[in-house]
C-alpha cells in the first residue's frame, strides 16, 4: 500500500468551481506540502504544514486554501477553480524537522487536475 | 544565483553512454542539497542528500558531488540504460529560513537502446 495517497488522481472541473484535493499518509510524518507542477517549471511550493497547528504559505498561495486536519491528513481547496489552475499537483511529507540537514520529502502519485 | 538552474533541461542519449547534468544553487546560506529521480507517471524518489563540500554520493551506476562554495552538484549516471530515463530534480535547502527545499526545473534524460 501507498504510504502517500491522493485523491482524486484525476479530476476535470468548470471555472468557478470549488474543488478539494485530498492528501493522506500513513508514515508518521509531522510536515505536509502541497506543490503544483507545470511543464518546463518543475515542482512550486503552495503551502505546507509542520504539524496539525502549523500553517504555512508558499511560493504560490493565492487562489489556494489549505486545511490540516489530522496529522495524517492534509487537503487543498481551490475556492474558485481557473483554467491557470490546471497543473500536475503533488503531496508530499518528511519525517525530519527542519534543523536535520538530511530530511527528505516523500511524495504522493500526483493529481491531474483540468480547469476549463 | 537565487533560484535553483539545472542544465541541460533535456538530454537523449544512446544506451552505455554515460552523462552527467549540472544542478546550480545559492552557494550563501546553503544547508543541503538534494537529488531526485521521477520516472514519467510516478511520483518523484530520493536519489540523495548532500550537506557537506566535497560531499560525494554513489547508488549503482548513479553518483553526485557537491561544490557549496561555487553552488553547484553534478549528477552522474555511467552506462546509461533505458530503465534510467527519468526526469532528474534537484532541490536547495538554505539556513536563515524555514529550511524549505526550493527544486530546480530538472533535467529529462532519455536513454535510446
């Protein structure tokens, strides 16, 4: 079994529409992102979380929302989906805090999301 | 240089051939220096994690060597085979921050048989 998991893996939405794009992991880990990946830009960093009380923006917040609702549960919320907002998204968690030079990120399979 | 380069963005080359591609990074700050491997529809993998200048790793025909002085870690595959064909990010942790990994565009190699 996946120790990162994703859903939907795939998704086609309208403009406008609130979407949610859920993340669970089964590692044990405290720290939770979300990226979007476009082709020809690699993986931006949207927001990420160090615990359950802990959120933080990233490179590229806005039009996104993030809700941590478990240790092992981390949702990203679209309030108003738009068609730059297509893109390969991807969870991910580490085990290690920030002040361990070696923490390594654990990735979930990816969403496809479509705005059109 | 303030963000994360890799070079090339794109390499085909035959199978056996070995290759090698550039990841460069704000040598200011610098706290580790990370490789990963992702395959076309799976999700990116560690390859390695580098803290140390000089720091040298190897897995298999895969190894990296980390300059922090010049900010810069070179990637190596010796005898390339199809099953290495994969886009290879790299990620740079900086201190005075939150430590966040900061990727490059990565490098997409195709190995031809």
């Amino acid at each position: 079994d996946a120790d990162v998991t994703q859903t939907p893996r795939n998704r086609i939405t309208k403009t406008g529409k609130r979407i949610m794009l859920e993340c669970s992991q089964t590692k044990g880990h405290d720290r939770m992102y979300w990226y979007r990946q476009d082709p020809g830009l690699g993986l931006r960093l949207i927001y990420y979380s160090f615990d359950v009380k802990d959120i933080n923006k990233g490179e590229i917040s806005d039009g996104y929302s993030v809700s941590r609702q478990a240790q092992a549960k981390f949702s990203l919320s679209l309030e108003s989906a738009i068609p730059n907002q297509t893109a390969l998204y991807f969870c991910a968690t580490s085990a290690l805090g920030p002040l361990d030079s070696t923490d390594t990120q654990y990735f979930g399979p990816g969403t496809r999301l479509t705005v059109l | 240089i303030l963000n994360v380069e890799q070079s090339p963005q794109s390499l085909h080359v035959q199978e056996g051939d070995s290759t090698n591609f550039t990841c460069s990074f704000p040598s200011s700050n610098f706290y580790a220096l990370h490789w990963y491997r992702w395959e076309t529809a799976k999700s990116p993998e560690a390859l390695f994690v580098m803290t140390l200048n000089g720091d040298e790793k190897k897995k298999g025909r895969i190894s990296a060597t980390l300059n922090t002085k010049e900010g810069y870690s070179y990637l190596y595959i010796k005898g390339s085979q199809p099953e290495d064909s994969a886009t290879y990010l790299c990620a740079s942790r900086r201190t005075g921050g939150s430590y966040i990994p900061t990727f490059g565009r990565g490098t997409s190699l195709i190995v031809h048989p």
